[in-house]
C-alpha cells in the first residue's frame, strides 16, 4: 500500500485510506494517512486518535511533537481534561520529566483539591521517578569522581559540571579529597572552591597546589573576583603609564588567570601585585616570583593536552 495519493488535499481520501489501514492493521499507515489528513484539517477527534495510535506504537516523541504542532496551547493549560492528562503521560512516557513535573505543578489546583486521581497519581510517580534519577545520577558522579584523577585535565574541567547535582555533604566528601590530590590541575581545584563557596559551605577544607599547602575557613575565602590582590592589581594597571589600553587588558587577563591558577595561594606565589606586574613587564629581577609565573604559564598550556 502507498501513501501517495493523486488526489491533493483531499481530507476524505487520506481519513479512507487511513481507515483502512487500521482494519487492516496496519497501524503505522494509519498514523501516516492521518497526518497527511491533519495538515489539511486539524481536526481535534482525528488529532487524538493520531496520538493515540502513536502511543500504541511505542513513538512517544512523535506524538509530542504532534501536540507542540496542533495543540500548543497545551503547554500552558492548568485544565485536567483527558487531553491534558494524555499529553502529561506522553511526556512522562518520553522521559521529559522535569517538563512532565511543571505542568502537573501549572494544574496545582486540580492537586490541592483531589479532584484528580489520575492527575495525583502521575504527581506521585514523576517525583518519585526525579527522585530515583536525581539519586542514581549522584552516585554515578561520586563514581567517577573516584577515578577523575587519572582523567586528562580537559576531562576534570568538564566533570566539573556534573558537580553541582551533587548534594551539600556529596560535594564536600567528594571534593575535599579531590583538593589534596595533586593529579588534579590547579584550575579545576580553583571552580571547586567556588563551588564550595557558592553554597555556602561551613566547613573547613584543606588545598594542595604545588608546594603550597593550607587549611582554610570557607567562610573566611574571599571570592576569587573579590580577593584584593584582583583589585589591586586591576587598580595598578588603570594607572599604569607605560601601558596603552590593549596591553592593560592584556595584562589584566594574565592577571586574573594566573591568580586563578594559584588561589588561594596568590600572595605566597607572587608577593603582590606590583611584583606580579614587574615580574611580567621586568623579568630577569625577582626570581621567585617568575619561577610561578612561569608554572603556572606550563599548567594553564597543559589544559590543552
């Protein structure tokens, strides 16, 4: 059997044809003569039947996507009506289930009220299916947190999106080791202290990076962006002189990537920031403070490996 039919837009044709398919069994041509029907009247009865049939068939996704073709406005309904409820089980079926959450929460109502059984029911079932996600998708992260190490660096900064799913005491148990581990590139370890101060962690946690190493009060770390030696250094350069604007920026960039690079250890790498500055512009004269620069220079190459 054929799906072209000589005859276009012809509802009736394409709603014959589609008929017979489905006493025929044949499902999967139904579902295409139906469309075909669809594109030249979208009619509601012949959408639902469509979607039904793709249900049936195991092709949750192409049913949705009907829907966000012919009946949008479902997206932003608070309605319970079996359409609503049919559209919520399809989301569900496919797997979107944060999406299958928020429009279960726009019809909050029909919840509060209980005059939905259907609609309760699929409530309990997608949290508890978030639930099971969320969890099995932490585990996998502190899985893999435990071998991360052994991971070329581009690989560690990309773990370190996974990080933030990870519960307040998941983040702390997995991270406070990452942080002495010296098979962990510096820079990944500067996001972790961010991390770690972003949700507002009270808990003491010890870094290694190189030869320095030090406890520290999350609470009493000053952000990155915020450390003085940033400010300083920002401030040392819009008066600096001898520099046009570009070599400021450029410097300004240096600045804040090899600052990166050692926080929070800055101060104990580069003893300021006019020696930092003089070190870049003057090198030959502070030994110490090229010496990092120039480790750090080799770590911030070595991402790129």
């Amino acid at each position: 059997m054929t799906n072209q039919i000589p005859f276009s837009k012809n509802y009736t044709l394409y709603l014959q044809k589609a008929m017979e398919a489905l006493a025929n069994n044949q499902n999967s041509q139904a579902v295409d003569f139906m469309q075909k029907a669809l594109e030249i009247d979208e009619d509601e009865t012949l959408l639902q039947l469509c979607i039904s049939l793709l249900k049936d068939l195991k092709r949750p996704n192409d049913a949705l996507q009907l829907i966000q073709k012919y009946k949008v406005s479902v997206y932003n309904s608070e309605d319970s009506l079996p359409f609503d409820l049919e559209f919520i089980s399809l989301l569900i079926e496919n797997g979107n289930l944060e999406e299958a959450s928020r429009q279960i929460k726009n019809r909050q109502s029909q919840l509060k009220n209980s005059a939905n059984q259907v609609l309760t029911h699929q409530f309990t079932y997608v949290e508890s299916r978030m639930a099971q996600e969320k969890q099995e998708k932490r585990l996998l992260i502190i899985e893999n947190g435990q071998t991360i190490s052994k991971q070329p660096y581009y690989r560690q900064l990309q773990f370190m999106k996974e990080l933030p799913y990870l519960s307040d005491y998941q983040l702390v148990s997995l991270v406070g080791k990452l942080l002495t581990n010296l098979e962990i590139h510096p820079l990944v370890k500067t996001d972790m202290l961010e991390l770690l101060q972003e949700r507002q962690i009270k808990q003491a946690v010890t870094v290694i990076k190189h030869s320095f190493k030090q406890t520290f009060d999350l609470m009493m770390l000053t952000n990155l962006s915020e450390t003085n030696f940033i400010k300083e250094g920002k401030l040392l350069l819009e008066n600096h002189l001898r520099l046009n604007e570009r070599e400021k920026s450029q410097c300004l960039e240096l600045l804040f990537l090899h600052v990166a690079y050692y926080y929070p250890f800055e101060k104990s790498a580069f003893k300021s920031p006019a020696a930092w500055l003089q070190a870049i512009l003057s090198p030959g004269i502070d030994h110490h403070v090229e010496k990092f620069i120039r480790q750090a220079e080799k770590g911030l190459d070595s991402l790129m490996t």
